[in-house]
C-alpha cells in the first residue's frame, strides 16, 4: 500500500495518491492532473476511482478531466447530484482498491454531500480517514457554504457536523491517521493548523471542536462565531465542480498565446480586460502599465485572485516573468478563472521600451513611516486579516481587511497622501494597485509592513494572544 499527500502551498489544499496492486485512488485532484496520470505508470497502475469529499468551494476539481483521462470512476458522497457521470455512494458504502478498501463515511456539516474517506489496510485495520474539510488539525470545516434559503442555516449545517464527527469520527480509534483537505491559510476553516498530517488521538486532544464534553449547543456557538464572509468566487467554483468546466488544456492553449505590445492594447481594449500583472512587488512599484492591478504569483496568488477580481468570466491579460506565463495561466484556472486571453510578450520591459505610458507606486520604509508620523497626523490603514490586527497593530489605525477592500473603497482619502502596510509587503502592494486603479493615485506603500514597523518606536497597541480572540 501506498499513501501520497500531495501538498499545494498556494491553495493550502491536499490531494491523496493511494496505490495497492497495480490500482489506484486519487481524492479531492486538482485541475491539472498530469502529476496523478504520470505517478500511476511509474508504479504501472491503472487509476480506478477518483473520491471527491464535497463540491469544492475554494478550488477547481480536477476529477472531471482526470475521469475523461483515464475511465476512472467519479465518487461522491450521498446528496450529490452532478451534470456528469459520477457515482453517489451509500454511508458506509466499501470500494476495493488493490489489496486495501476504502469506506465513504457520510460526514454532512461542512456541505450535505461531504464525505471523509476511511483506509482499511489489507488485514481489514483502520489505516487512516481522508477528512476532506468536514475534521481539520486544529479546527474543523466552516458551516455557512451550503446554507439554502429557507430550508438550512449555518447553525444547522453546524448541527450536522456536531454529529458527524461524534458519530463517525471521533469513534475511530487514536491511532488512524488524518490526512485533511486543507491546512493553515484556507478561507474553508478559522484556526487550521500549519501540519498537514496527524492523527485521531491528537486531535482529540488539540481540537477545540473535538472536547469530549462539549454540548450541541456549545459547538455550534463556537464553530460559527467570528466566521467571516466567504470569499466571492467561492460560490462560481463550487457550481464549476457541480457541472463541468473547460478542458485544462485548451485553457492553456488560449492563455499561452504571446502578444506584442500593439496586439496587448488592441486585446486589452476590445474585450475590456484586465491587466493582471505578477511580477514581484518590488519590481511592480517601480514601473507598470497603468490601471494594472498587481497579484504576486510568489505569493498567495490563487487564493488572492479568487478574493478580489469578482467575475471568474473576466477576460485576462498577463505581464508575467519570461517563462512562468503557463503556471499563471494554471493557477488562475486553479481557481475557475478560465478566461486568460494571452500575455505581454517579453513582459514589462517591451512595455518600457515601446516608450508606452508607466505608472509607479511610491514605497517607502518603516523608519520614514515613522518620522512623517511625528510631525503629521498621517492617515494610515492597516489591510492585515481582522485577526492579524486584533493581535497587535499601530494605535489609532483602522482595519481595512485587503479581503474586503471594496466595501473600504470611500474610506480611503483622496486629498491628501495617505500610507498602506500588511504583514510583510506583498498585500499592501495588492491593495494600492487596485486604489490606483481607481484613481485614488495618492496612496503610499509601507514597505517590509508590519514586521518592519515592530522595529521602529511607532506606538502599538499590547498583543493580544490569539487564543483569547475567539
């Protein structure tokens, strides 16, 4: 038996790679599935089943394409009901992969259809349970995705999952392995942790949701406070897995297509797109087309994305670095964005040298921060998570959350200079580009952020440890 967690950092996502006797199981793929096709000849297998835990929200599946690939069967949970062929298995129904089986245990609370995945070895013992996001280390799935008008709320959903994971989950013995759908940095839960491996017993030690003398009540009180709003294409990717989405290849093949400046503008023009530009922040700062808006694709870049361009149908244009253009383009359909329409062709530099039109961020440091900060009242907004800044943040500076930057739009001024900062200088870049896109051109970057602000004598206020926050 072989058991492959297959890690994506910038979605904080995992994918399982299962092999027993020349047969395999994929759970919860992501779109570009090349990397399951290839290990199953390197191990000279043949994927059997594909296992969805639920219809995803925060990513794109790859089930639908990695079935057209390999004849796999599609497996979803009870309650699913897809525009394609899949089988919806029964509670408790067994798949037999190789030498080793595999249980769908229906786990409704995070969505109706979610399902985890419990690995029986081949003497029949518990191996481990793939969670899906119904059990995460360190919390559990959020409960407000799949609400429906009238017929389910946040704190029935919350009921489920109370259930489910007394009733299936927590009955499992300590020492089977959990191997969740996502880790620390996904919008799906509050307090995940950085692991991506652990077992029963540890959670049921550390798992504030998992107290064996917790109520109903007091479990749908905690996992649904301070819950905050999804991120808006949640709602597009999950009807994406529901029903079916372009070909990953012909997103490619319509994305990777170079353009000279000329055709970049005549593109850009005639299909009102926008320019996305992925550089990093400290070359974008100093020079970019104007009204672009900058998404680092070093840094969270899919989840950023999703959160802040609002239509997944938005045509694309990329200035990219010379010969990473195909992993943007993969990483934007990660996430349902399927309509890149090319590229900048020899990137920001061929801009430059045209002798078009350049905008430029102005950026300065901490220690200057500080100085306009004792001789003016300067405005400043912090755009750290609401977490980060109830934690520690300047006195006096209001949270403006980069998650929810359009409904701050007003609050930003637009007659006077006014200073922006995150964490570490990658948000902060993110936020001013989209002010300047919307002509709020008197915006200044902090650069280093916060963690160069701790190091200055700006006056903080005291931190707060995050355990006390809920």
């Amino acid at each position: 038996m072989k058991v492959e967690q297959i890690y994506t950092g910038c979605l904080a996502q995992g994918a399982y790679y299962i092999e027993s006797k020349g047969e395999v199981a994929i759970i919860d793929p992501l779109r570009e599935v090349n990397t399951y096709i290839e290990s199953a000849q390197k191990d000279n297998a043949t994927i059997k089943y594909i296992f969805e835990t639920h219809f995803h929200a925060d990513f794109v599946s790859g089930h639908v394409t990695l079935a057209k690939k390999t004849g796999a069967t599609i497996v979803f949970g009870p309650n699913a009901e897809t525009n394609y062929d899949a089988y919806v298995a029964k509670d408790n129904e067994v798949f037999k992969v190789g030498d080793v089986t595999i249980v769908a245990l229906h786990t409704p609370g995070h969505t109706m259809e979610s399902t985890s995945y419990l690995l029986r070895d081949k003497d029949g013992k518990d191996h481990a349970l793939f969670s899906g996001d119904t059990l995460f280390l360190g919390d559990v799935g959020r409960p407000d995705l799949a609400q429906k008008a009238g017929v389910l709320t946040e704190e029935d959903l919350a009921g489920y999952l109370y259930d489910s994971l007394r009733t299936k989950i927590m009955t499992l013995a300590d020492d089977v392995v959990v191997y969740p759908g996502h880790g620390a940095g996904s919008a799906c839960g509050k307090n995940l942790s950085k692991e991506t491996v652990g077992t029963i017993g540890e959670q049921k030690k550390v798992n504030y949701a998992l107290r064996a003398d917790m109520t109903k009540e007091e479990f749908v009180k905690e996992v649904t406070d301070g819950l905050l709003p999804p991120p808006a294409y949640f709602p597009a990717n999950v009807k994406l897995n529901k029903e079916g989405y372009e070909h990953i290849d012909q997103v490619i093949k319509k994305g990777a297509t170079a353009l000279s400046v000329e055709d970049f503008e005549k593109v850009a023009n005639e299909n009102e797109a926008l320019i996305l530009d992925v550089r990093h922040q400290s070359e974008f700062v100093k020079g970019f087309i104007p009204r672009s808006i900058f998404i680092g694709i070093d840094g969270g870049f899919a989840p950023w994305a999703g959160a802040l361009i609002k239509d997944i149908e938005q045509p694309i244009l990329l200035v990219a670095p010379e010969g990473r253009e195909e992993e943007v383009i993969i990483r934007l359909s990660r996430v349902g964005f399927d309509n890149t329409l090319g590229y900048l062709d020899k990137g920001f530099a061929a801009w430059k040298n045209a002798g078009k039109e350049i905008d430029s961020l102005k950026s300065v440091s901490a220690e200057t921060l500080e100085l306009e900060m004792s001789k003016n009242n300067v405005p400043v907004f912090d755009v750290r998570k609401p977490g980060e800044y109830a934690n520690e943040h300047i006195v006096d500076v209001p949270s403006t959350p980069l998650d929810y930057l359009n409904s701050h739009i007003k609050e930003f001024p637009t007659d006077t200079d006014f200073y922006v900062h995150c964490a570490g200088g990658y948000r902060s870049v993110i936020a001013a580009s989209i002010l300047k896109s919307r002509g709020i051109h008197n915006v200044i970057d902090v650069e280093g952020g916060y963690a160069a602000i701790k190091k200055t004598g700006i006056v903080r206020t005291e931190k707060v440890c995050p355990t006390t926050l809920k």
